[in-house]
C-alpha cells in the first residue's frame, strides 16, 4: 500500500529536484516563500479570534473592550497584510529572475553538449517541451508558487483541525435532543462522515482531471510545437518569402496552418470544459461542507457550547478548512502536470558531453607538425543501420593540400566530422601524432582545426564578433583576414565598420549575399589560425572572379597548416598535392591529380564529366 502511494505521488520527486534547483539559483525564495505562508495563514486564524471576541464584547454591552479590539484587529490586519504584500513582490520578483536563470541553464547546457547529442531527435524534443512549458503554464517559478500555496493550505488545516476538535469536544449545557445533537460523539462522527464525502468526491474530480489532462499533453505539446514552427519560421522567416511567393504556396501554407489552428482550438476547448466542470463540482462539494460547518456551530450555539461570537470563529475555520483542500487538490494537480512536462528539463540537464572523455593536454607546437592517422574507421549515424563510412584507413599527411572528392553521399562530410570529433566512430579509432584523439582534453582537440562547413553559419552579430568568435579581436589582424578573404572593402564601406551588424534581425543590420556571406566565413577560419584548415565547398556561393582569386591565394592562405579542401568542381583539385577519392564510404583512390588521371579511374571520370562542358 506504502509501496502504491509512494508510486502515485512519485512525481513530487520531480517536484522537490525542480525546488532544488530553484534554491541553488536562489537560496532565499524558499524561505521568503515559508514566511509568506505563515503570515497568509495568520492574518485570517487572527481576524477569527479577534473578531469572535469583538462580537462578544458588542453582545454583553463591554464597549470600551469591542472598541480596543477592533483597534487591534484593524492594526494587525494592517501590518501583516502590508508584510503579505512586501513579501509578495519579492517572491514574485525573484521567481520570474529564476525562471530566467533556468533558461539561461537550458541555453547554456545546450552549448555546452557535443553536437551528436544536440543533433538527437529526442533531445531537441526535450528542449522544446520544455520551452514550451514554461512559455505558456508558466516554469519553475510557479512550481514553486503552487508548492508555497500548499504549504499555506497545510498550515491553515493544521490550525483549522485543532478549532474543530476543541468546537466538537466542548460539551453542550442543554438537555433533550439538541443536547444529543450537539455532543461531542455525535459531532466528531458527523464531521468524519461529511469530510470523508467531500474528499472522496474531491478525489474522483481530480482523477478524472489528471487522465484528461495526460490525454490532451502529447496532441497539445504537438499541436503548439507545429504552431510555434508556422509562426517563427514561416510568417516570420523573411528568407523564405521569396520561395512562398514564386511557387505561390500561400494556399498551402494558410490551409496547413488553419489544420494545426483548429487541433489547437479542440485541445483548449476540451480543456476549458474539462476546468469548468471540476470547478463546478469542487464548488459543489465546498458548498455542502460549508453548509454543514454552519449547521454543526448553530447546534453548538443553541445548546449552550459555545458563545454568539464563536460562530464566525469557528464557521470560518471549518470555512478555510474547506478552501484548503481545494487548494491542496488544484495544486497538487497542477504540479503534476508541469513535472510530466519538466521531467524533460531535468533528464535534458543530466545529460553528458559524449565528448569529454580525456584530459591530456595538446602539445603547442611553433612548427604545427600534427598527424592524424585513421585505423579500420567504420562509422554509422545513430539510430541508423546504413554504414556511411567503412573501414577507411589513411593518414594525413603533414602540411599536405589535400583534396577529398566523391559523389554525394560519399561519406565526404562525415569523414570530416569524425576527424574534428562532432562525432566518434562506431568501429575503428582515430589517433593525433600516435594517440587516440579521444584520450586528449576535447576542446583543445578542436582549437587544432579551422573549418569553413559547406552549411557554414553567421550569427546577427557585429562582424567583428563573427570573425573572432567573441574573443578579444586584433584589429590588424583581423582586417588581414578580411583583406586573404577578399571582403575587407565591402566591409570598410559599412558606415559602422566592423561593428556593423549582419542581418535585419536588429536595427540598423546589415542583410548580405551569399558569396559575402561565404567570405566572411572563410575570414573566420582565417583568423582562427588553427594548424589544420578544412574547406567544405568554400567558393560555392562566390563568382567567378573571387573563386579564381581564392585559388590563386591558397598557398598564401594555408601557408605552413595542414589544410583538406572538399568541392565539386574538379579544377580546384589542381591546387593540392594529395587527393582522396571516396566511393560508397570507402578510400577508392588516391594520389596526385596528374596520377589519377593516368590511373583513369574514379577521378579522371569525374575530372573529364566536368572538363567537356569547358572545352
């Protein structure tokens, strides 16, 4: 039985993780949340007594004595209501910083995890439960909040229950059945049988409740998350206006938002229904309490028990007794609502860096002689059977320009990411200068590479933190990068220089093309003067002019790093002194351009496709 309540409120686990947490961004809200409690639960047990007595004094003629205790009863209304207030606003204010420093948490963590955790269908789904819990029944903070109500409920019942039992143990004066009625036996019994009623009843409403509220969390969370994709990255994604307007896909897109508008509008009707009624019957089941709080004091009042002016006393008490259990039950449901909701939010916290699995330092080395050699690499993506790589070894050799070319889906990217360490192989192991790279402190691992992505990306940030990645930035140093990538003149153009912001995302932002765009990654690389540099497709987006440009500069621009260029286009595989051609995830060739070509192989198939559309 323990075993079996233990289980069913198994999610205030969750709940007291969440509280936690709260305290370590917070260590005073808690406290501040107990003392609110007890200054809510004083102000209405005090106004009973004192109110009680003031009847009482008014009754018997004592006007001097009702005048002193309204006095006091107006004063310490006064007080503890202006501390309820002032305790108010702090709890509030820290709640809502809180909440923002869990974002921060859920923002940070998500930096701070490998890019094959991050890449993970169901960790992005974690982060966008989670958000979207916060964004729209509030986060932690209101957590928190419902706990305090609780707490408050629980004090008030506390009290609430020693003023019934002394009301239903103070024996009447009378005699015949009003006597009987109001005894102690037959009043104890009668508030049992009335209290087992109303929490039974109560306890059906919040069953229903909670099944019909797990019944609509999953359509809702989908429902809000196809909404939240429409809105953000639809109507507000000006990148894609110029597609919606040249397929004319406006019909499209207006009838499968207006599909998900009304999946959303059902979920809230029902759920609006669904509140109504328990509503409805809570106030039902206080109703009857009440009733019979009133009837219990009257009996007591007219057998002599206890005085006129204990009426409200003790009416009011059975009264907040009632209220809070009501409270205790909304509550309750409530915070298990939000913990099924933000038990995402702390698997999403536990989860570790795949990556951090060694420490040994990276030696630094003027000379930048590294090498990096491949042994029997196989390598699948997670939850995938397909082998994209397959028993690939090589070595790089040391500042070589390499070259590595194969037809889509060749295994080109991946071979890359496996070499920078967004991912480990599934099989096989990858070693720097004899050791295995996953023995090494994983950040200084990727300090040794610079990488232009073929889906490279720029942030809505001043052009000088894009470059520099938010490091202390050189300016010298900087323009130089600017000036090998071909862009420094565009850029000293911009009234703001290199403070000027890309994008229109902020005011006064600067929206830029492709190539510029592409440039400006290549800047990035540039500056970060990593021993290794990696091109995925760096020219695709550039003119004709600026690719010749590029590649007449590359010995300049690799100039003593080891450096793997990937492209399409076959003529930019004359610049390097190594190529490696890969054909379904395996090493098919490789040698010099003029080798393969006499080999007449893979290469030489895929150099002379392109050559004839140039002759």
């Amino acid at each position: 039985m323990i075993g079996g309540i233990g289980k069913k409120f198994s999610y205030h686990k969750t709940g007291f993780m969440l509280m936690k947490l709260l305290h370590k961004t917070d260590p005073d809200i808690i406290p501040l949340s107990m003392l609110l409690s007890l200054l809510q639960t004083a102000i209405p047990y005090s106004g009973f007594f004192l109110f009680a007595r003031l009847i009482d004094y008014l009754t018997a003629g004592n006007y001097d004595e009702a005048l002193q205790t309204a006095i006091l009863l107006t004063g310490i209304n006064l007080v503890l209501g202006l501390l309820v207030d002032l305790l108010n606003q702090a709890v509030e204010y820290k709640g809502k910083a809180s909440a923002l420093g869990i974002k921060y948490l859920i923002r940070e963590k998500a930096l701070a995890l490998d890019l094959e955790t991050m890449e993970n269908a169901g960790v992005q789904e974690k982060i966008n439960t989670t958000e979207f819990t916060m964004r729209m029944y509030g986060g932690i903070d209101y957590i928190a909040k419902c706990y305090q109500k609780i707490f408050t409920a629980v004090l008030s019942i506390a009290l609430s229950i020693i003023m019934i039992l002394t009301l239903c143990f103070i024996k009447p004066v009378s005699s015949g059945v009003l006597n009987w009625t109001a005894s102690p036996a037959v009043s104890l019994a009668a508030f049992t049988l009335v209290l087992s009623i109303v929490m039974f009843w109560q306890r059906g409403i919040r069953k229903e409740l909670t099944q019909k509220q797990d019944a609509n969390r999953k359509s809702h969370v989908e429902a809000e998350h196809q909404l939240g994709y429409m809105l953000n990255q639809v109507f507000l994604d000006y990148t894609k206006g110029k597609v919606i307007r040249i397929f004319d896909m406006k019909g499209m897109i207006m009838k499968r938002y207006g599909i998900w508008r009304k999946i959303t509008r059902r979920v809230y009707e029902e759920m609006t229904a669904m509140y109504k009624k328990s509503i409805t019957l809570n106030s039902c089941a206080n109703g009857i309490f009440i009733t019979f709080s009133y009837l219990m004091v009257f009996f007591k009042i007219l057998a002599g028990a206890v005085s006129i002016g204990s009426f409200t006393k003790y009416a009011g008490a059975m009264a907040q007794f009632s209220t809070a259990l009501t409270e205790i039950s909304e509550n309750n449901s409530y915070i298990e609502r939000m913990c099924g909701y933000m038990s995402c939010f702390l698997e999403f916290l536990e989860l570790e860096n795949k990556r951090e699995t060694g420490s040994i330092p990276i030696e630094k080395r003027l000379d930048n002689i590294y090498e990096i050699e491949f042994h029997e690499v196989s390598f699948s993506y997670p939850g995938s059977s397909e082998q994209i790589l397959s028993k690939v070894s090589c070595k790089i050799r040391l500042k070589d320009k390499m070259a590595l070319v194969g037809e889509n889906g060749a295994g080109k990217s991946t071979f890359i990411k496996l070499l920078c360490r967004l991912y480990d192989p599934t099989e096989g192991y990858i070693t720097l200068n004899g050791v295995d790279i996953r023995k090494y402190n994983h950040r200084e691992y990727l300090s040794l590479f610079s990488v232009v992505f073929q889906d490279f990306k720029l942030f809505a940030f001043p052009i000088s933190d894009n470059i520099a990645a938010g490091k202390k930035w050189e300016e010298e140093k900087l323009l130089k990068c600017l000036k090998q990538a071909g862009i420094e003149n565009w850029v000293q153009k911009k009234k703001e220089g290199l403070h000027t912001s890309l994008y229109t995302v902020n005011s006064g932002g600067e929206d830029i093309s492709g190539g510029e765009a592409q440039k400006l990654a290549l800047a990035r690389a540039l500056y970060k003067d990593a021993p290794f540099v990696i091109l995925d497709e760096p020219t695709a987006a550039l003119d004709p002019f600026s690719e010749y440009e590029i590649y007449t500069r590359f010995d300049e621009l690799v100039r003593n790093k080891t450096s793997i260029y990937i492209s399409h286009r076959m003529s930019s595989c004359r610049f390097c002194d190594d190529i490696m051609v890969l054909r379904n995830g395996k090493i098919a060739e490789r040698g010099s351009h003029e080798k393969l070509l006499e080999k007449a192989g893979i290469y030489a198939n895929l150099w002379n496709a392109q050559a004839k559309y140039y002759i």
